[in-house]
C-alpha cells in the first residue's frame, strides 16, 4: 500500500501509528512482540538511552492494539514493568 501526502514523500506499507510511533518506538514494539530476553534488554536500553524522546503514549496504544489483535494481554503489562524498574 502507498499512500502520498502532499509532501509528496511515499510511505511504503506503514500505517499513521507507525510513522507517528518513530524509529526507536518501532524497535520497542517490535522487541517486545519478540519478548525473548536479549530484546528485553534491549528494551530496556532504549528505554533508559531514549525515554524523553518517546512517545509512550503511541508505543501503548501500539502495544495494546496487538494485544487485542493477537490475542494476547502481556505486551501492554510488559511496558509498564519495565517502565516500573526504570522508577517511573
């Protein structure tokens, strides 16, 4: 799917939610979605490197869609516990 704005930048296969969520965003999604431990580390790393320049709010709302989506209710809890550790 392409979709144009009048930028007439492309955007290839990715949704508002994406472009909106930014590039470390992304990986915590994606990082997450994979829960193995190293990619919880990794969260953890951007999450301590990167935490204010995040939108959390999106990664929630991103994270809380594939839970609906996939079935699955530990992607949301996930975040907030590791946004817990870090004392927030």
């Amino acid at each position: 799917m392409v979709s144009l704005r009048s930028s007439g930048r492309h955007h290839l296969g990715r949704s508002e939610n994406e472009r909106r969520c930014g590039r470390h965003g992304r990986v915590i999604v994606t990082k997450i979605l994979a829960g193995r431990p190293k990619d919880i580390d990794d969260v953890r790393g951007i999450l301590r490197e990167r935490k204010s320049s995040l939108n959390l709010d999106l990664i929630r709302e991103t994270l809380g869609l594939l839970d609906q989506a996939l079935d699955r209710s530990d992607l949301s809890p996930l975040l907030e516990d590791e946004l817990r550790k870090l004392g927030n």
